[in-house]
C-alpha cells in the first residue's frame, strides 16, 4: 500500500519549545538543542484539531487524523483490552492496558507501522532497528509486511524466542557486544548507508523515530474512550521514554480540546535508577546511570529529556523497582490470570510504594500499562526443575 500523509500534518517542534521545522526527518532530534548540549527529541505539530470521538473502525488505524499518516501498512495494531483489577491501596478503580494484545506482542506496534509508512513514503532502501527484542520484532514485522528489507541491531543477548521470530521474517541480523555499542553501528548505518531508523542511534539520546513515536498516543485515546474520562495516574514500565511520552501527549491533547478534565500523572517505574535520581536533584538527564537488572525491556543506562518532561510536566514521578519486587509482581499477576514481562510485573508491584509514599492516594483511579507478556524473556534460572511423578 502506499501510505498517506495526514494533511493537518505542519512540522515539528522541539519539545523544549525553541525550535520550529517543516515536515522532514528527525532522527536525532532538534539540531539547536544538541548543539547547545541539552539534546531534545520533536513532536508533530498539527493545524486544527481532528473530530472527536474518532470515526468508527478498530485499533490504531481509527484514529489517522490525529497521526502524521492517515493511512499506513497495518497487522490490526490497537485496541487493546483495558482489564479492571481488583483494587488496592484504597484505589478506587485499578485497570490494566494489555499491550501484549498487539500482533507483534508488544506496545511497539503502535510505533512500528507510522515510521514504516514514513520510509516507504520516502523510498528508504529500508529500515532498521535496535532492540533488546520488543522493537527488533515489530520493526522486522511491520517492514515485512510492508515490502521492506530490515536489519535489526541486537547483542548476543537476544533470547531464541525472540531470534527465532524475527528470523522467520526475514530481517538482517547485526550483533554487537553491548547495548551502548548497538548505537555506534546504527549510527554508521543511518548516515553512510541511508538506513531508515526507527530507534534512536544518538549519545546523550534523543527519542525514536518522531513518526513513530506519535503511535503511542493512541493509547491515552483509548484509554479516555474506554473509561469515559482519564484515570488519576498511569503506570508505565520505562526506559528511554518513548511510551510515557507519547502517553503523555495523548491525554494532553485530549485535555486541551475539552474531552478529559485533565491529563493523568504519569509514573515512571524503572528497575535503574534513573529518573528518579534526576527529579531528586541528584543528577542530570544526560549523565549516565550504571547498574543491572533481568528486566531487559527497560534497561540500560541512560534518561531522555522526552521521558523527564513527560514525568514533571504532569505532576508525576519515577520510583525504581527491584528486579526481586517486579518478579513478586509478575506473580501476583500471573496469579489473576495475566502474563506480564518483568518490566510489567514491576510497574504492578509498584502501587503498593507509590500508596506509602503519598504518589498514589485513596480513592483515586489508575492504569497500568502491561508492555508485553513474559515468553520471550530470558528463562528465570529461579524456576525449579520440573520431577517426574
């Protein structure tokens, strides 16, 4: 298919609101703010508002008036199941966003399929992506139904699971020793190949592939319709931010037109201390943060200043969680009959730290987004060995 361009579509803008451009890629975010060394990633900037409630249809394609492509290669992304959970801590209502509902199984594929509509609009030779897994299969997914070669950037690390479902698309393979080097390369291959990006390739980083990153609002979209209004607070497993971000700009947008009262806070778990470390004072969003933890999806040792603003700019906050209290909560997950990768099994286990300290309150209303199910992660050495009978 050939992708269409939404009309309303007018430029981009740095997120710290000093820089202004036309319609063209960004993949390394406003050149004015990493020339000043404070890099920023940019957002769509829309003339006029789109109709709401959008038109009738399902998933992420209903709401192309909203997004930098009206129309774009689809596996039937979206529309993922809000499932109420009981409530704790004195909340009022608690649901759960099943991102794992997606055809890829994971958030991703609201990304995947706009930043693959922008190569094909601009006859990238192909594109490329560097992963941990979540976003190596989406991009391989959405190129191949797309018609376009894909090379994925991933580490030794990568789990068969994962290996075995993006070979079977037939993307590339590029393996390189450690995460922070996987940047090195795609870096080389966006600018002396002309690969077309969809993760980021920038230190200090920027976000993903700004078409791509708008996809996520689409969740603060169905999130309102489902709920009729916006929860108090929203959950989101993260690292370098894309997610929360494009949460956050959904449920803003959305406010500014009168649909919701007011956006929701958003809250940052992270199993590194990151952005929590920043709002404390304590460091800056473009120092590096060392440390470990099994749960990939959000690792790594870096904070965007897209993932911060999202954060302060809705009066949330960021708690860390342990890698021991996000398996607790993969449990108590699995045991109401939901798969979640640890990620999502930490931003569950988080409520109970976010009621003490003040983050969550009683009576309130949240959402927790379930990122992806738990089958391709890494198997968890803990497990006992299964005895015959």
């Amino acid at each position: 298919m050939s992708p269409k361009r939404n009309p309303r579509l007018a430029g981009f803008a740095a997120l710290d609101g000093l820089g202004r451009y036309g319609v063209q890629d960004m993949f390394e975010g406003c050149p004015r703010a990493a020339a000043a060394g404070v890099p920023t990633s940019v957002a769509a900037v829309y003339g006029g508002r789109a109709p709401w409630p959008a038109p009738s249809g399902r998933g992420v394609a209903r709401y192309g008036a909203r997004l930098p492509y009206e129309t774009f290669p689809t596996l039937g992304e979206g529309a993922t199941p809000l499932l109420p959970l009981p409530a704790q801590c004195g909340l009022a209502a608690l649901w759960l966003k099943r991102e794992f509902a997606n055809p890829t199984g994971s958030h991703k594929d609201r990304m995947s399929p706009l930043a693959v509509a922008r190569a094909l609009d601009v006859g990238a030779r192909g594109v490329l992506a560097s992963s941990s897994g979540n976003a190596a299969l989406s991009a391989a997914a959405y190129a191949a139904a797309a018609g376009l070669p894909c090379s994925v950037i991933v580490t030794p690390d990568l789990t068969d699971a994962y290996r075995r479902a993006i070979v079977r698309t037939g993307a590339r393979f590029v393996v390189c020793g450690d995460s922070l080097a996987r940047w090195d390369i795609a870096a080389r291959m966006v600018r002396d190949e002309g690969w077309f990006p969809l993760t980021n390739h920038m230190l200090p980083p920027v976000g993903s592939n700004p078409f791509g990153v708008q996809g996520y609002k689409t969740i603060a979209y169905e999130i309102a319709e489902d709920l009729g209004a916006a929860p108090d607070a929203v959950l989101v497993p993260t690292a370098r931010g894309d997610l929360i971000w494009g949460i956050g700009a959904g449920f803003l947008e959305l406010a500014e037109e009168g649909v919701i009262a007011r956006p929701p806070r958003l809250i940052a778990v992270e199993p590194i201390p990151r952005l929590s470390r920043i709002l404390a004072g304590k460091a800056a969003v473009t120092d590096s943060f060392p440390g470990t933890t099994r749960q990939f999806s959000t690792a790594g040792g870096t904070a965007t200043d897209a993932s911060l603003r999202a954060v302060r700019d809705s009066g949330g906050t960021a708690l860390h969680v342990t890698d021991e209290a996000a398996q607790r909560g993969q449990i108590a997950l699995a045991q109401l009959g939901v798969d979640a990768e640890l990620c999502a099994g930490g931003a569950y286990a988080a409520i109970g730290a976010l009621h003490e300290a003040g983050a969550l309150r009683e009576g309130e209303t949240a959402v927790v987004i379930l990122t992806a199910g738990s089958a391709r992660e890494p198997t968890d050495a803990a497990l006992p060995p299964l005895a015959v009978t």
